[in-house]
C-alpha cells in the first residue's frame, strides 16, 4: 500500500555529525561542480509513517547532494569520508566494489517503538535492492527500540545499479512509497539552476 510522504522531522543527525507518461529523470552525464546547490534536505528526502515511526530515505549520491545547500553538502561529505573505513569494509565484505549509499533515519512517535534496519529496501528498474551492509551513526542503533522522540540513524551500503536518477520506490515492513518522483522534479530544476551559477561565475586568473 502507498502512503503518501509526510513532513520532515529536521535534519538533526547532519547537524550533529549529517508523470505521468515520462518518469522523472536526472541527467548523470554531466559532472555538476559543488557549492551552487540550494537545496533543503527535506526538500529531496523519502519521509514516511508506520504509524509507530517516521522513516527518513536520503540518497548520497553525488549527483544527488551536490545540488543541496554548500553546508548539508559539506556535512554529508564530511561524515562519509568520516565512515569511509567502516563503508568499505562492508562492501568488500559483500563482494561491492562501488556502493550505492543511503543515510535512513528512523524517528519514534510512541515510547518503545521497534524498527527493523533490514527490512529498508529500494525497488529500481525492476530489481529489488537489499542492504548489504549497515554503518550505525547513532548510539540507539543498536537496540533498535527508541523512545518517543528518539531517532536512530545509519549510512546504508547497497550494491551499486540503485538509478538515483530515476523513480524508484523505497519499502520497508510491506509498505511502498515511491515519492522520489516529486523529488526527482526538484533536482531537475535545481541542477538547471546550480549549471547556470556555475557558468556565470567569472573565469579565475
């Protein structure tokens, strides 16, 4: 069943460390330079309820996060090279020589809500993507029971194949939500954007 995002619950862990007949599509064959992004975190983040929790889908792909804020940029950037052992290990582990990464944060709305981190999986071009391997950002990881309020963040290590630049639908626990397609619609706009910044920015001698 497809829930329909709702709000973003902040962006607290960057803080403290991070159609209809046509889909939507982000063009990956040109390189977009850094720091002429603007984009908000919630403006491009998969949100959705259980009802228990708030679940928080964010894509680190480059492609993706060069068009956020220099700051949020900045911060992803910074708290992946941050995990890049733990990243790497997990994925040679798995047999991944180029992982697709995903920050998933999980929010609890109740007292003693229970999330299961592997049951976080993406639909793309057909196939289903299952987590290889996890990095925990946060102490709470590893219980995985949370107070109301509490959140429980971690960096995702997926094989690489994930189209980012595509729609594609986020699942966990039997429930759908493929609104990266609104998302997709607004990196489109913004990467026009941040290619025109970028141009109009005087030549350096």
């Amino acid at each position: 069943m497809k829930q329909t995002a709702v709000s973003a619950v902040g962006g607290v862990m960057i803080a403290v460390l991070l159609s209809a007949c046509q889909p939507a599509r982000v063009s990956a064959q040109d390189t977009l330079p850094t720091g002429f992004g603007s984009l908000k975190r919630d403006d491009i983040v998969v949100t959705f309820s259980t009802g228990t929790l708030q679940i928080q889908f964010l894509p680190l792909d480059e492609q993706v996060i060069r068009l956020l804020a220099p700051d949020t940029y900045t911060s992803l950037t910074q708290l992946i090279k941050q995990k890049s052992a733990e990243i790497t290990d997990q994925a040679t582990r798995a047999g991944v020589s180029t992982p697709s990464l995903v920050m998933v944060t999980f929010f609890a709305v109740v007292p003693q809500a229970r999330f299961t981190p592997e049951d976080v999986n993406v639909t793309s071009r057909g196939h289903l993507f299952r987590p290889v391997g996890i990095v925990p950002l946060s102490p709470t990881w590893g219980s995985q029971q949370l107070d109301a309020r509490q959140q429980a963040a971690a960096i995702y290590v997926f094989e690489s194949g994930i189209a980012f630049q595509e729609t594609l639908t986020v699942t966990y626990e039997g429930m759908a939500n493929d609104s990266w397609t609104h998302a997709l619609q607004r990196l489109n706009q913004e990467r026009a954007r941040v290619l025109s910044r970028a141009q109009s920015q005087p030549a350096s001698h």
